[in-house]
C-alpha cells in the first residue's frame, strides 16, 4: 500500500463524457469519499440502458490511471479535485484472494464495500495467478462492511460452455 490519504468529506464530484460521436453512449463519474464509481449508459444498441462501468479507489485511480477512456480535460479536474481536497494519513484495506487449493481456482468474484459494488471480475485462468487483490487503497476510518461471492471452478474447466 502506498502513502495513505483520508479522502473523508471530500466534496462530491460529477462528470459525463461520451464513447461515440452520435452521444448515444456515455460514462457518468460519481466521485464521493469511497472512490470512483463509473456508470455507463448505452443507447446505441437494442438492449440499451445503464451498466456498471467500473470502481476504483483513489489510489487506483493515482496509480494506473482512469478507466472508460476518460478525457485527458477530466482527468486533470479529478486529479486536482483530490489533490486540493484529501488529507494526509488515514486509514488503508487490502483486500485479496491467495489460492491455496489444488484442484479448484477463482472463476468469479463479486464484491461489495460498504453495499457498494466495487469489482466485479471474470478470471480466466486464476492458476495462472495465485494471488487476485480485489481492493487496495484509503477507507474511511469507522467499521465497515465487506460482501462477496466468490464462485470456483476445477481446475480443468475454467471456460464459459464448460459445466461447474
């Protein structure tokens, strides 16, 4: 974990950004004091509506960037809005999945912070990987609640038409 940072009451902040010229799909950031949260919403096919476009906690977003094709304009109002507004020290959660079984490995895993969605993931070949970390970065101070379903496969049997 990287230096810690409170992030608590950290003012709210909003942006929208379009995917296509038409404007018929779009990205609506939700920035609040748990992290970044991006919905999507596609109207540019028949089965159109808002998704869950993505998580990521403040640390994420300093380390690795923006997701969704964020504009390099919103990008640099997100930055300096946590800049200007985040404190030193704070609390950190580190979150992950170690594999430790033989024939099994992670296949899915959802999980929620707080009754908030923060990742929801495929994993394609988790032997591959040992180690999966779900969550890493700033928490408010207080008691918490962390919710998951974690779904294995054998080892052998990790693709989609394959049977659990």
């Amino acid at each position: 974990m990287s230096d810690l940072f409170d992030y608590s009451g950290i003012p709210e902040f909003e942006e929208k950004w379009y995917l296509t010229e038409k404007e018929d799909h779009w990205i609506e950031l939700e920035l609040d004091e748990s992290g970044l949260t991006y919905k999507g919403c596609d109207w540019s096919i028949q089965s159109g509506g808002y998704y869950m476009a993505g998580f990521q906690t403040f640390d994420e977003f300093f380390k690795n960037g923006p997701i969704n094709k964020m504009p390099k304009e919103i990008v640099t109002k997100v930055r300096m809005h946590l800049e200007v507004h985040r404190r030193t020290g704070g609390a950190g959660l580190l979150l992950k999945h170690i594999n430790e079984l033989d024939d099994l490995v992670l296949w899915r895993a959802f999980i929620n912070l707080d009754e908030k969605t923060i990742k929801i993931t495929t994993i394609e070949q988790m032997g591959a990987t040992p180690e999966m970390t779900f969550y890493d970065g700033a928490i408010l101070p207080g008691e918490h609640t962390i919710s998951f379903i974690l779904i294995f496969k054998e080892r052998e049997k990790i693709k989609e038409s394959d049977q659990m």
